[in-house]
C-alpha cells in the first residue's frame, strides 16, 4: 500500500492519479469538474474504491479552511462553503488533506519541479486568473483566512475602477481574459498565434502585459525575498512571447540585492504542477508531517 491518491480539482477539468513515494504517477485520468459537491465526491470515490490507498491529496481552485474542512471554490461549485474533507474521509477511511491549488502548484514544483529543494519560493499561475503560492522556509503561507496568494488583487497602478471589484486590478490588467479583451479575441491563445505571425497591435498587446506581469512579480520577490518564482498557468503557454521580457523587467523593478539573487524560472512540471503538489499533501498526512 504505497500510494496516494492526488485530485487537481480544476473549474472544467479534474485530473486524478495514483503517485508513490517517488512521484511516479500511474492510473491519470481527467474528466469534466462536477458542478456540485457530490458529484465531485462520487469521482474521488470512484478513482478510490477498491485501491489500496495511504491517504488521499485534494486542491481546489479557490480557498479552504483547515479547520472547518469547508471549500469555496465559486467556480466548481457556486459561491457557498462546502464541506469536502469529512464526507471523503468518511466514505474511504483514509486520511483526506485538502489546500488551494495555489499551495499544490508550489509544493508540486518544489518536490519535482524548478524549484527542487527550495524552501523559499513563489509560484505565480497566469491563466483566467492570477494565483500565488508562497512557500516560506519550507512552510505554505496560508493567511489568517486561507486566502494568501490572491495576489490578481494586487495594486499595480492607475485610479480605481468599478471593474476591479470582481476579480482585482492586476488580474483584471493582465490575466488571459485581459489579453482578449483588448485585442477583441475570443482568447489569449488567438493574440499569441498573430503575434508570432508578426502582427505589431498583437506584439505590442503581449509586450504591455509581460510589462504588466514585470510589475507584480517585482512586488512580490521584494516583500517576500524567495530563492525562486516559477512561473506557470495558460497564458504563460506562450512563454516565448512573455517570459524573457517578465524576467528582465521585473528583476528592474526589484529591490536591487533581491534583483540579483532571486531566480525566475518557467514551470517544469506544467499542468501537472498541481496533480504532484496534491500528492505531495497526501504523502505529509501519510507520514504524519
């Protein structure tokens, strides 16, 4: 019985797979994210029974509360806290530890990724949104309210606009929805295909939001002093557009002593960040760690 079973629960696709100690991955299997709580705790279930299993490792795309076991993840599951953690410990019998896919991005590229070893490290996902997970000394930084890492509300310049309100102003200035909006694309990926053609209003477009991205990634290496930021998330599938012109501009506006130390690294591990830093969880509850 030396395995774990690990759950990327994403706001349309949920990845699930057994992982040893080593990280070796067997039986992934990805389907479409229930949009209710039981439907959800049916897949783990399913993926589950019948598998001899350590303990079992779930992230989520929102904010979750060690305490109570409660989730909110508004897009998986409306904006209500739900109870995920006890209902699966009681249907399968093994330990359940559940964190915010933030915490699994990190922990997934600290253990295997970019960051093998590091203890002080920030991984910022691109995608839909604009996430953060902060490992310091070894530790993840949670927050009073489990909310740390919600850095797409970063102030990163400019008056306030009734349009931040729902999902922050860095967010909002530079995630992939962003990017579409101002090119008037139904998404990012479509401005990425006419920027690698050539196309000068699309360069200019992934220029000013690598500029943007600069800012905020400064932000953080200054307040947090981390070994290394791995980059990751959708929009960063367009590394070769983004990230060497993240890396210098953010390291200009960087603390200088920081600028010189700090390490800005793309994801290694890629979509699978998440499914190995949910193993990783599991594995510290097996252990008892």
């Amino acid at each position: 019985m030396n395995q774990v079973l690990a759950v990327d629960l994403g706001g349309t696709k949920t990845a699930m797979a057994l992982v040893d100690e080593a990280g070796r991955q067997t039986g992934k299997q990805k389907r479409a994210s229930s949009s209710e709580v039981k439907g959800t705790i049916a897949q783990i279930e399913g993926c589950a029974t019948g598998v001899p299993l350590r303990a079992i490792g779930v992230i989520v795309p929102g904010i979750y509360d060690s305490c109570t076991g409660e989730a909110w993840a508004p897009n998986l599951w409306g904006p209500h806290w739900t109870q995920l953690r006890d209902p699966v410990e009681q249907r399968l019998g093994v330990p359940v530890t559940i964190a915010s896919d933030r915490a699994g991005y990190v922990l997934g590229e600290q253990w295997l990724g970019a960051a093998r070893g590091l203890k002080d490290v920030i991984f910022v996902s691109v995608g839909t949104g604009i996430g953060a997970g902060i490992l310091c000394d070894g530790r993840v930084i949670d927050g009073a309210h489990g909310i740390a890492g919600a850095v797409g509300w970063m102030v990163v310049g400019g008056p306030w606009t009734e349009e931040y309100q729902e999902c922050g102003g860095w967010e909002f200035e530079a995630a992939g929805p962003a990017v579409a909006r101002k090119a008037g694309t139904r998404g990012a990926e479509e401005v990425a295909v006419l920027a690698r053609a050539g196309d000068r209003c699309a360069l200019a477009l992934m220029r000013h939001t690598a500029d943007f991205l600069a800012l905020g990634i400064a932000n953080l290496i200054s307040i947090l002093d981390p070994a290394m930021v791995v980059l990751g998330g959708g929009l960063l599938q367009s590394g070769d557009l983004l990230f060497e012109r993240i890396r210098e501009n953010a390291l200009r506006w960087t603390q200088p002593i920081a600028a010189h130390r700090t390490r800005i690294e793309m994801t290694i591990l890629g979509e699978d960040a998440g499914l190995i830093g949910a193993a990783r969880l599991a594995w510290a509850s097996a252990k008892g760690n």
